[in-house]
C-alpha cells in the first residue's frame, strides 16, 4: 500500500480513540476524504499543528480500496490559519467557509477550482483590511453556489429571498462584480456585515437545501 502525498486542506477533524482523530480533508488531486491520524492527538506526533481546520499542508496516506477511511501518516505544514484567530469576526468565518466545504463537496471528486476559491479566499482574509471578513465571505458563498453548478440566474424576477423579497440591486450588482473580479480585485465599497446581506442568505438557504442540512456557523456569523 504505497504512500501519496497530497496538497491538502484540512476541514474537520473528530476525536477517535485514546489519542487518534478522524480527518476530513481536501486534496487538490483527489477531492475530499476522509482517514484516521494516528496519535495525532499526542504531544508529539508526526502531524504537529497541522491537523487545525484549513491548514494548508502536504500530506501523505495511504489508501486501500476496500477501505473508506485512508491511513494518514504525516504532514508537513505549508500554512496555518493560525494568525487570523486573534480576529473573532475571522475565526467565525473560518468555521463557515470549512463547514460549507464540508458539506457542499463530494467525496473523491477532484476539484481544482474550488481548491483554488479557498486559497484565494484564505488569501484575501490575511490582508485584514476593514470589511476583508464579509467581501471573502460573500465571495466564497457566491463561487460555491456556482461551482456546485446550482447557481439560479440572480436577475430573474421569479427569485425571492428567504423572506420572500427580491435580491436589493446593490446586492445584484456585488454578485455580478464577484463573478467577473477576483476576490482581491473586487471595486472598492465598504464592507460590514450587512453588505449584500440578503444575497448570502440567499445562498446559504440554496446550500442548506442541497446539503439537506441547516447550516451552524451562518446564525454565528450574523450574530457578529
């Protein structure tokens, strides 16, 4: 059973065991999986710190086919996501983007562009510019949706936000400049939390019903 060595992000991870963990994680030539880091949980293990959620890491396993879980044996940390937990309004975001991750990906499907929409938007949030939080959020819900193939044409009249109202023109417009600009590119505004708020309600109630499952971290976020 050779070993693989994947770029990978790590999205969750649960306490297995006396000190082991079961990971899920996203590799930029597998897709998602999921395995089991052995001792991970000890002081000194092979895998340090980059078993924290999105660590960008190399990371080597083994995969058997008759088996769900892969065999993780080590990591090497590219990235931690460590110096935007000083930021609360940034770890919630963190949560969020890693939950959506969770639940929006399919098992054992390759997916550069959605590898390269978390680095891009793992990127933008280290610069830490005013509203960075809610400009990274809003472009990760609407690349998501898109990605996931299940975005509806926004600009239709038949579109009705959770509460039953169209999409405010403003939010229209933010959708329309992140679907053409990179996230680091996006013309200049203001962000807050209320920024094309309606617009990523509305993602996030297409995201819920096609995970089939409430979503935790966006009652967080707006709790902020």
């Amino acid at each position: 059973m050779p070993a693989r060595v994947s770029e990978t992000y790590v999205l969750r991870t649960y306490p297995f065991r006396e000190s082991d963990l079961i990971v899920s994680f996203f590799t930029r030539d597998q897709g998602k999986l999921r395995g089991v880091a052995r001792h991970a949980r000890k002081p000194k293990s092979n895998f340090g710190s980059g078993m924290e959620r999105l660590s960008l890491v190399n990371l080597s396993y083994s995969q058997k086919e008759t088996r769900e879980l892969v065999n993780l044996n080590s990591c090497d940390l590219v990235q931690s996501q460590f110096d935007l937990l000083s930021d609360f309004e940034a770890g919630v975001a963190l949560d969020f983007v890693a939950e959506v991750s969770e639940h929006m990906l399919p098992p054992n499907e390759p997916n550069d562009k959605f590898f390269r929409l978390l680095t891009a938007t793992l990127d933008s949030m280290r610069r830490k510019q005013p509203g960075v939080v809610w400009s990274a959020v809003t472009y990760f819900s609407v690349w998501a949706v898109r990605l996931s193939g299940f975005l509806p044409d926004l600009r239709s009249p038949e579109l009705r936000t959770p509460a039953g109202r169209r999409l405010d023109p403003a939010s229209l417009q933010i959708a329309v400049e992140i679907m053409q600009n990179h996230v680091n590119r996006l013309p200049e505004r203001t962000w807050n939390k209320d920024t094309a708020l309606d617009l990523r309600r509305f993602l996030i109630r297409l995201m819920e019903e096609h995970a089939e499952r409430r979503f935790v971290t966006p009652a967080v976020l707006e709790g902020l």
